[in-house]
C-alpha cells in the first residue's frame, strides 16, 4: 500500500515454454498488460488500467488508486498482444487499511545529555496515537565499524528512553562519539509507517546548543532560539553574530548574553537592515568540581563549542507586509524521510478548521534556509548560505496525509524548514496573511565533489632520479578539491598507461593491471602540493583496503594521470570523483650524451637528416596533391583549411605531443575525405559506372543557400534523385544481429547492426551474446567513433544500455524521440523517474530534472555495483520533434544542438544518441553537429558525403527524403544566422561591437542581424483560417496573423463560421511550451472571443503594453469592466479591486461562466511606462515588470498560459517574450542569445519585436538586468 486510497500492484511474468498459451503470446509479441483491481463484494466497478511496459522475464508495477478503506479487493494481471490476451493470473487478495499508515509516523526526535551517566531520548507521537500498536526505536554508534547499541520496541505510552553512558560498557553509550537515531511506528495490522532519523554528537566536555534557529522579527531585530544543555551546568549563554559581509574572524564578533542565564532565546536589536547576519551560540559553563577527571587544576569557568551557523535573513525582499494570524489553520506534525544530499521528503498533516472561508487556508508555503560550512581547494574556511525566497515552494492546501518531494537541495548543508499555510487579505492583495509554520532542522548527506583539479605537469622539474637509474620521474603539481560537498577522506593518484585504451573505472587495488594502477594514496591533510611521479616510493592504504600497498613505480611509457577523491557519506557508500586526466609523453632517448662534443655533434646530424625527411614529405605531398586534383575536377579545393601543412608546423607536430588516435591533424584524413578516397579507388578498380560521391562534392558556404534553391526546384526532383543515389558501395555483414540469441535484443527486425562498427561489450562468462548491443559507432568530423547511434533502449537492453555508456567512458545521452507517439511505444525508460535504479550492474541515481519547451536534461549520476566511482552523465531529450514528419524550423533544433555540444564534457567518449530505431532522427542529430563543428574549421559543407559515410557505419541513417532535406535547411540556417550566442559576462563587448560602424559608414552589425530577421517568409497557406473571409473583420492589422499551425484554437459554436478563430497565437517560453499567448488588443467585435479564450484556455494572467489610445489613435478598445460586473457571452466579469503601482495598474476580475457558475480570478497588469514613441530610456522598469508578472504567476499556483498584448500583437508583445525569455536563460545557463531568441519567437507569430529600436532595447534591458548581479562584471 502506498496510503489509504493508493496501491502498488507488481508482478512477474515468467516464460512458461511448456504452456502454449506463452508460446502463442510471444508469437504475437506482449504488448502490455492488463491489471484489474475489483472488490467481490461491492458495487463498486472493476478497475482496470492498460499498462505498456510488457516483455517477459522482468518485474512489472502499476499504480491503482481510488480505492476504498476497510475494503477488500482481487488483483488479476493479464498480457496482451495484437493476437488477443492470455489467460489472467490468479487473484491476489488484498484489504486497504481503514487508517491512513502514514499518519502513524512519529515525529521531533531528538536526544540530549541529561548529566554524566545518561542520555535521553524524546519523540512526539503521531496525533492517532491509539492507531499505534508498537514503537521501534533503533540506536546505531557511527565508526569505521558501526555499532548497534540498542533496538527496542515500546507501546503507545512511550516518549522517551533514557541510556546509559559508560565507556568500559560495549551496550552503552561512549562519550565523544556520533550517534544515529531512528524511529517508526507500526499499526496492529503490522503496517509499518515512514522512518525518520536524527544524528546527535555525545560531546560530554564542552557541548554545543542544538537545535539553534533565528526568526527574523523586523527589520532590526532577531530572535535566537535553542534548545537547553543539562550537562555540564550552564553559567551562562552567549550569542555570537556578525553581519555576513564584513567577514570579521569570529573572535571579534558582538556578543550577547541574556540576562537570565536559564534563558534559551535571546533578542537583538539595533542591526542593519536589509542585511544577512552569521548567527552562533554557546554556554558558558560553571566552575568545575576537583572530582572531574579531565580538570583537576582550574576553577574558572570555560566556554563550551559553539554551534552550527545559523544565517539570519532580514532583507526585506519586496515590498509586500507579512502578518501572522494565531487563528489560521497550520500544518503540523512535519518530519521528513528520505534524505539524500539534494532532495528530501517532507511528511505533514494538514487539516482545514476554519468554516469561514474567507479564513481558509490557500496554499501551503514552503520557506527554507540552509548553511554550508566547508573548505574550498586553496584551504580557505568558507560559509554559504542557501535560500529559497526567491521561488517559493507552493503546496495546495488538500486535506489530512501529505507528502512532498523537496529537490534542488545542496550537499552537506544544514537546513531550516518552515512550512505555513497563507490567505490574501481581504483588504488588499499584495498583503500576505500567514499562519504559525511548522520548522523541522536536519542536514543533507554527503556527495563526492562536483570537481577535482587535474594534476599539472612541472616541466621544469623533468629529471632522472639519480645516476643509478634511467628511468625519468615527472613532478605533478596536486590541487585539493573542496570540501563544499562533505568531507573528503582520501586521495588516490592513478596512472593510465595510453595503449591500452580499454581502462574505463577505477577502483583501487595493489599492484599492476596491464592498463593501470594506482601510485599512491594520501589522507586529506597530507596531500603533498608536489607529488614525484616514479620516484619508487610505497604507500599504505587504510579502511576499507586496509594492508594494501601501492608502488610509485619508475615510468618508461607514456602515461595519462589522475586524481581520484575518495569520501563516505553518512551510510558509509563510497563517494569518489575523478579529475580530468593530464597526458605525459616522454621524449625519447636520442643519444647518450658522454660529452658535450659529441652531443652537439649528434644534434647537427640529427637536424640535417630531419631536414632532409622534411623536404622529401613535401614532395610527396605536392605530388598526391597534384594527382587528387586532377583525379577530382569537379571538387573545388577548399578556400579555408585549418591545419596549414607548413614545414614551420610539421616540425612543431614532430616535436609535440602526439595526437590521441581519434583526432585526425589535417584535413585530408577527416573521415569523409579518406571514404572518398577509399569509395573512388575502389570504383575505379572494378570499373563501374555509379553515381559516386565524387559527383556530389562539398559546397561552398556562399553558394549554399543557392545550391539548396536548385535542389528544392520542380518539387524536389534534384532532392530525391541525390537521396536516392546514396549508396555506401558496398555489402556489409550483421551475423550477430542475427544470432538467435540477440534477436530480442532488436526492437525492429530490419534495423541491424553491421558486424565491423557494431559497439562490442565486455562479455560475460557463461552468457552468450552478453557482448552484443544493437549499437554502432559513426564518425564525426575529424573524430573516428564520435558517436555511437542506438536504438530506444528495451527492457531487457537496459543492462546492456548503461553497461555500453561505462565501458565507453560516455557522457552525454541524446534522446530523439518521446517515449510515446500517436499511442505507438518509441521507446521504453530506461532511466529512474526519482531516487536510484540499478540496472544489471550499474547503479542510476536522477540528481537533477529541468524542463524546458523544447527540450529536457536530466543529469545521472551513475557507478559500477561495488565499486566507488562515480561519473555524472548528461541525458538530453529533444521534445519538439512533431510526432509525424519533420520539424518545420530548425532554430529550436539548432539552439539543442549546440546545448548539448556545451554540456558534453570535451574528453569524454562518444555521444550516445538514439530515436526508436536509431537511424532517422538520430541520423539528423549526428550529421547536423557534425557539419556544424566543419563549419568552424572549413568554408564548404559536404552532406551528401557525410550521410554517405554513416550509411556504411550504420543501416538507414537518416532514414527518409524530408529528413535529408531537412540537414540541408537546418545547416542553411546555422550559415545564414551565424554564432550570436555569447557568454553573458562577454554582453558588453558584444554589444559594443554591434554598435560599431562597419568599414566606416553608418550602418551597424546590430542593423545587419535585424534585417537578417527578415529572412523568414511565410507562404499564404499558413494563414488560412485568418485569410477565411468570415474571420478577416477580426485582425486589427492585414500583416499581422497567426500561423495555422500555433493559432489559439475557440471551441467553435454549431451554424458560425469562423467561431473557432481568434487573432492570436501560442508562444513557447524558456521552460513551458506554450507558456503564452500572444495576441491583437481586442476589437468591439472580438471582445466575447477574448472572454472565451481567457475561460476555455485557463488563463489567469493578462498582461496589456498598450494605453487605449496613443497619438490620438485606437490601439485598443477597453475590453473590461471597471464598477460595474459586465457580460461578455457566456462570461461574467466582476471587478474585484484595482491597485496603482508605480509603473502599472494591476485589476483583478471575477471571471464566471454563466451555463455552470463555476468561477475562476483573472488578474489583468497595464503596463504605463511605456512611450508612445519609440522604447522606454532604461529597461530597468520593464524588466522589473516582467518579474513581478512572473512571480504572481507562480504565486498563483495555476496552470496556464499567460495572455500578453499591444496593439497588433507583435511589438512591444515581442519585447516582454523575448525578455522573458532571455533573462531566464542567463539565469539558467548564463548565455545571451538575442537574435535566436528572436527568430525562434517569429516561427510562432509573425513580426514579434517589430522595430530595431525594439531589438536594441532587448540587448539593452538584458545588460542593465546583468548590472544588477555582482557575479557579471563588465569588462
């Protein structure tokens, strides 16, 4: 059971070969599965959910809720196929529980020293206390070895247990040592509820405070509260604080002790406002008796340890007034379980008392502060604080039980949790009303370092360690990585010895593999800043590899070094991150320089005979040259070639390191090149008369777009006769994707992978085809093996699938499809929606989910079961792709593209990419970023070339006619729009170089990108319902209509023609598709439309830019009632009340729909600053205006778009959508990109951001909205 109305149904379908009901089932292929949930002995209806995750041999769930308490119900699950279902299994009987069990859970557990020889333990019991059947408390002793005290039962009397503490007695406490609690209850069902846990440090000496909180009571004064110390005797208090930015040292902050020294909360008063305060406390403690074993001399009293900091907050973030009202009903019995290092889950229960509703509550607030004490890597002690003030967490206020998943948190941090219930005054809006919270204290786990310095080469230092030996030691600079995350325990240096490529993970053992080995092991405080790499020396490793030595041995290959961080979070898991790996290449020994004579005599001959191979390689190359130029007459040599084969450079190659075997160092081994090649030579020699690749060569950039015009001419003929023409020139084999073994392995059966570039897995004994994955690796540009291209992963591939990402060192996924499309499954997921999934051998851990309109990333951390090591790997799913056909723009594609080349760290192995069957869309993906990486080096792009080389690698890449033509568009694109992304701390320069006069005359770049704007051209079939004659009478403007296929769809009215039509269309924001709607001012003739599309399409904000009139003309008619309630069809708009802000007016209305009296609140902002002429001086007033939309947009909790217009719909609409736009990506990603944005905006609705000045004011408002962060610093 999950609670009281929720079950979790699982099952297991095993392969019965003896039944042929399977046999004929697996011969139709399992679709999915039917669960049907019914009570015998009810009326209720059956449940029955249809669920798609079928294939046989794995377990299987589905959630069922709606389920009655105190009934007892028959669970049966059958498969299905498009052959029919098989039989249903036998019923499983189950009843659901008439209590919630998760009301059960007990909450505040927390211990305390009551004198020398004690300590207790207190809990509160669940409000259902006589639900209670038994209370399980469990007491754990942290250590290299943990250490089990106590695990005791109680009855429902019980709230507190007190321990013994004596250090010779193995079942009592021990002084100075860490502690964890855990606490659950159970019903007298043996239902089990939630665990909660707390950690308590057994500080006999000098303890600290706990439970330290600071509540913000104006904008000058605090309130300090903790929890009292029983043991030693308290002489005193002290509070220690101190304004966060001074940054004084501790022992100069201001104290403060209260008065009575039994006190446990003090105020202070006369602070700064607006400020942040570090907060600390701790006791002073009594005399000691001459009894005290520790202090036998000394009878003055000492402090004891302070506290963790706490950060008071007392910045007053808006302007809004807070009030607390004793009467509000509060949530209560908040405790949490599930604590990771970034997310927590929160239990509460929440009961409405208030009848009036007026006073009842609407919406649960989440508010949270956390600090986090660590050391950064150059062993400066620093505090962070983190908040959540500027996005509050929003919970609606439903009745009894509730659970909520917190993510987002950050590692090794302790936070402060207080969670209220909120009204609106009556009075006025912007007053927020809150109840007493509920606060709950806890610190996140642990998590290995986000980063470890790689070691740095001291070239200087390159010697021999003596004359005894030959052998040459490197010095490597170390770097400590910060302690930000937790503590680090352990450093490893691990060497890579660079031909054997197949070391993928590290775990730490002695002596040598053949491809590497670990050189030595450092605890965190003797990290040597030098290290000598081959010096010889031994070292001895501890817990948990205690007797293990390592040997620094002498080096004689090139080599790749690491180092490896080594933790334990707070469940003794191993934590570990890797550096980047710095290459050593040693030189070779020439001679043995015997004397400085010889030597020098040795060199010049040395010289001569370099010399001469120099010459001699030019020759050849002029020659090869001379004779691919004439082979090849119809291919232009290319105009711009980035490795210049001088003798200058061939002798700087010969003298550096040399290049990892996958990066080609000039042009003409660039895989296409070499197929080229290969594909002419081979053609030649049988003498066959085909089309080859040599009759498509490499267009230049400048005459792309033309080339493209002459392809797309006749209705494509060129197109399909060049598709069609792609062939590799020769057979290839797939034998092992048609072993019988592997063929479940395939999702499609035609969709193989050929034998020679097929991604081959490490075997595992005794399984046959463990090897075989239907993957394959494809080239890039100048990259062998940059990518590998998949299939959607099936259920019975998910081992394999993650197993592929470790041995090839990937970090980065690429998903082109959903998993579903038009109710066909694409693909299975593959990866855990929350939490942790272990998927044969790997462990998937989800850290992070952020979702964006068009596109989705999930960042995994993943580790080897067993082992220590941990990579984060990047999961990338593109989700604009349309369910049928291509997409009919490439910006959105584009701006994918690119995220993902940022994302993709540049030393890790091949990007994975799939669809469903891995060759259409994936095929698209590979081609695009491929050509687009040519397109920095070289000025001609080679498609058909490129996709003539991947279909050799992999069956049916890129799989249709429109998929090829779409590469072409997409690379026109990127050739015509350019690189206008830039780093949002390089705007200023960016901007200053718009600006700037090209070659002396008056026009500017900023003018050229906005004219290149224009380039977009929409046929006339695009506008069709806004060129229908029944609807031309509803556009303000001829020019300014909305696109057929991003139109606000009316639910049309039988016999009106044209009712389903409205001028205004769907816009996409940063994170939400179809986050707005842009729109005309309403005309008297579409003002009942606009009511009905603010009703149908659940909008609650309207965002106006326009006055009604400006220059003496109509911009827009009022389309709101101001005293008065006013219908509107079907709608009834009251106004509610109407504030004037300094920059706008803010209305809210009463909006009912008169056929069923259900009502809903619009509020409605007019934007007054804006000039009748031209743009606003300064962005800082519209910008601040976009943030307050947005922010009561969050606070409303709705789902929805927001309605934003001018006049037409196009201007000044365009400005607020692509500022809203571009201040949340620097947010996110710290990237400007003005003109993407822009054009991305126009493939929606025409000529949004209509003006230059208005494109202008967009950079402009984006660099004043920088100005306002200390992190961006113009330069």
């Amino acid at each position: 059971m999950i609670n009281q109305t929720t079950a979790n149904i699982s099952w297991i379908y095993p392969l019965d070969t003896n039944n042929p009901d399977d046999i004929s089932l697996l011969g139709g292929m399992i679709k999915g599965f039917y669960v049907i949930v019914f009570a015998p002995l009810s009326m209720q209806p059956p449940i029955v959910h249809r669920n798609y995750e079928g294939t046989i041999g794995t377990q299987y769930w589905d959630i069922v809720g709606n389920l009655t308490p105190g009934t007892t119900y028959h669970a049966q699950v059958k498969a299905f196929t498009k052959k029919g279902d098989g039989k249903p299994s036998v019923p499983f009987i189950f009843t659901v529980p008439k209590e919630d069990f998760r009301q059960l859970t007990p909450s505040n557990l927390t211990a305390y020293i009551v004198n020398a020889h004690t300590l207790s333990v207190t809990w509160d019991l669940p409000a259902n206390v006589n639900a209670i059947d038994k209370i399980y408390i469990t007491i754990i002793e942290l250590g290299k070895k943990n250490r089990t005290i106590q695990t005791q039962s109680f009855d429902n009397t019980i709230k507190k247990l007190d321990i013994q503490i004596d250090a010779n007695d193995p079942f009592s406490v021990h002084p100075n040592r860490t502690l964890h609690f855990s606490a659950r209850c159970s019903d007298r069902n043996g239902q089990n509820s939630s665990t909660i846990e707390y950690q308590f440090h057994v500080n006999m000496n000098n303890p600290a405070p706990r439970d330290v909180r600071v509540v913000r009571v104006n904008d000058s004064t605090i309130q300090v509260f903790w929890s009292p110390i029983y043991h030693p005797s308290v002489a005193r208090y002290i509070v220690h604080y101190n304004d966060k930015a001074e940054s004084k040292p501790e022992n100069t902050w201001p104290l403060f002790s209260p008065p009575n020294p039994a006190a446990t909360s003090a105020i202070i008063s006369g602070l700064k406002p607006d400020a942040m305060y570090n907060v600390r406390v701790n006791a002073e403690f009594s005399s000691l008796n001459s009894h005290d074993p520790l202090h036998t001399s000394g009878t003055s009293p000492r402090e004891g340890d302070l506290s963790e900091i706490q950060v008071a907050d007392i910045y007053r973030r808006s302007k809004d007034i807070i009030h607390y009202d004793e009467q509000l009903s509060r949530p209560y019995n908040l405790t949490y379980v599930d604590l990771t290092s970034n997310s927590v889950k929160l239990l509460f229960l929440f009961n409405e008392t208030n009848l009036d509703h007026r006073r009842q509550i609407q919406k649960l607030e989440v508010h949270y502060e956390g600090i986090q004490n660590y050391v950064d890597g150059l062993g400066t002690t620093r505090s962070t604080s983190h908040h959540n003030l500027a996005g509050l967490i929003s919970i609606p206020p439903t009745q009894g039980s509730r659970e909520w998943l917190v993510t987002g948190l950050v590692p090794n941090t302790q936070y402060t949790f207080n969670l209220s219930g909120t009204i609106s005054s009556p009075d006025h809006a912007s007053i927020k009303i809150y109840s007493r919270p509920a606060t709950i204290r806890f610190s996140t786990d642990y998590d290995a370092p986000p980063y470890v310095d790689r070691p740095e080469q001291d070239r200087k230092n390159f010697l021999k360690t003596n004359s005894l030996s030959s052998s040459p030691q490197v010095y490597l600079r170390l770097h400590r990585a910060s302690t930000k995350n937790g503590p680090i325990d352990r450093y490893y240096i691990v060497v890579h010895r660079i031909e054997h490529i197949s070391y993928q993970q590290y775990v730490p053992q002695e002596g040598h593999r053949e491809c590497c080995y670990t050189a030595a092991v450092f605890n965190e405080s003797q990290l040597p800043d030098v290290f000598v790499l081959g010096d010889g020396k031994e070292t001895r490793d501890w817990e948990p590899f205690p007797g293990r030595v390592y040997n620094n041995s002498p080096i004689s290959h090139p080599l790749k070094v690491k180092l490896v961080s080594w933790g334990f979070n707070r469940k003794k898991e191993n934590l570990t991150t890797s550096s980047s790996t710095i290459q050593i290449n040693l030189l070779p020994k020439l001679v043995s320089t015997q004397s400085p004579d010889t030597f020098y005599n040795l060199l010049w001959i040395f010289g001569i005979i370099v010399l001469i191979f120099l010459i001699l390689l030019l020759i050849i190359i002029f020659i090869l040259k001379y004779s691919r130029t004439k082979k090849k007459p119809l291919t232009p040599p290319p105009e711009c070639v980035p490795f210049d084969l001088t003798p200058k450079v061939l002798t700087m190659e010969m003298q550096m390191p040399i290049l990892p075997p996958t990066i080609s160092p000039a042009s003409s081994n660039e895989p296409v090149e070499l197929r080229r090649t290969q594909t002419s030579n081979t053609y030649t020699a049988i003498n066959k008369e085909v089309t080859l690749t040599t009759n498509h060569p490499p267009i230049h950039i400048e005459e792309f777009s033309e080339h493209l015009e002459r392809l797309k001419a006749t209705d494509n003929y060129k197109f399909s006769q060049e598709y069609e023409s792609i062939d590799p020139g020769q057979q290839f084999s797939w034998e092992n994707s048609k072993l019988e073994y592997n063929k479940p392995k395939n999702r499609y059966a035609n969709v193989i992978a050929y034998d020679h570039s097929r991604v081959i897995l490490h075997s595992i004994d005794g399984i046959s085809g463990s090897d075989y994955i239907n993957a394959n690796y494809l080239d890039g540009y100048r990259k062998q093996n940059a990518y590998i291209a998949t299939q959607g992963p099936l259920p019975n591939t998910f081992a394999d699938f993650w197993r592929m990402i470790w041995e090839t060192n990937s970090a980065c996924i690429v998903m082109m499809t959903k998993l579903e499309e038009r109710n066909r499954l694409k693909c299975d997921q593959y990866w855990p929606s929350r939490g942790t999934e272990v998927y044969g051998s790997i462990q998937v851990t989800l850290t992070d989910f952020i979702e964006l309109s068009s596109y989705s990333i999930r960042t995994f951390t993943i580790a080897w079961t067993g082992h220590p090591e941990k990579r984060e790997i990047r999961h990338c799913q593109f989700t604009a792709w349309p369910d049928h056909g291509i997409l009919e723009h490439a910006t959105s594609f584009l701006m994918f593209v690119r995220r993902v080349k940022v994302l993709n760290p540049s030393d890790a192995g091949p990007i994975i990419v799939h669809c469903s069957a891995g060759v259409g869309r994936t095929g698209c993906f590979i081609v695009v970023d491929a050509l687009l990486e040519r397109l920095k080096h070289e000025k001609t792009i080679d498609i058909y070339g490129h996709v003539t080389l991947l279909r050799a690698q992999r069956n049916y890449i890129v799989q249709t006619e429109e998929q090829y033509i779409f590469i072409y568009e997409a690379i026109n694109e990127a050739i015509q729009s350019g690189q206008t992304e830039v780093l949002a701390r390089n705007l200023l320069a960016h901007l200053q170089r718009l600006l700037q006069p090209i070659n002396d005359s008056s026009l500017t770049e900023m003018e050229l990108e906005f004219k290149r704007l224009a380039n977009i051209k929409a046929q006339p079939s695009k506008f069709l319902s806004a060129n229908n004659p029944a609807n031309k009478f509803k556009n303000r403007l001829v020019n300014i209509l909305p696109y057929e296929n991003t139109r606000v769809c009316l639910s049309p009215i039988r016999g009106v023609d044209g009712s389903d039509y409205i001028n205004a269309s769907y816009i996409d924001g940063y994170r939400f598709k179809n986050g707005y709607i842009a729109t005309q001012g309403p005309l008297n003739e579409t003002i009942d439309d606009f009511w009905r599309m603010v009703w149908e399409h659940n909008v609650t904000i309207i965002v106006m830019l326009t006055k009604l009139k400006e220059m003496g003309r109509e911009k827009c008619v009022q389309y709101w009632p101001t005293d008065r309630s006013t219908r509107y069809g079907y709608f009834i708009v009251d106004p509610v009340g109407a504030y004037n802000m300094p920059q706008y007016l803010l209305s809210e209305f009463k909006v009912t729909d008169s056929r069923d009296g259900q009502s809903r609140t619009v509020r409605h902002f007019l934007y007054t600053e804006w000039p009748e002429q031209g743009v606003p001086k300064v962005g800082e007033g519209f910008i601040d205006f976009i943030g307050q939309v947005h922010k009561t947009k969050e606070g409303f909790g709705q789902e929805g778009p927001i309605v934003v217009h001018c006049s037409a719909g196009a201007g000044r609409t365009g400005v607020f959508l692509t500022l809203s736009i571009v201040l949340e990506r620097i947010r996110y990603e710290g990237v400007v990109d003005v003109f993407q944005t822009v054009k991305l905006l126009r493939t929606q609705r025409p000529a949004l951001v209509q003006t230059e000045d208005q494109y202008q004011f967009c950079y402009r408002s984006a660099l004043e909205y920088l100005g306002s962060f200390d992190n961006f610093v113009s330069s």
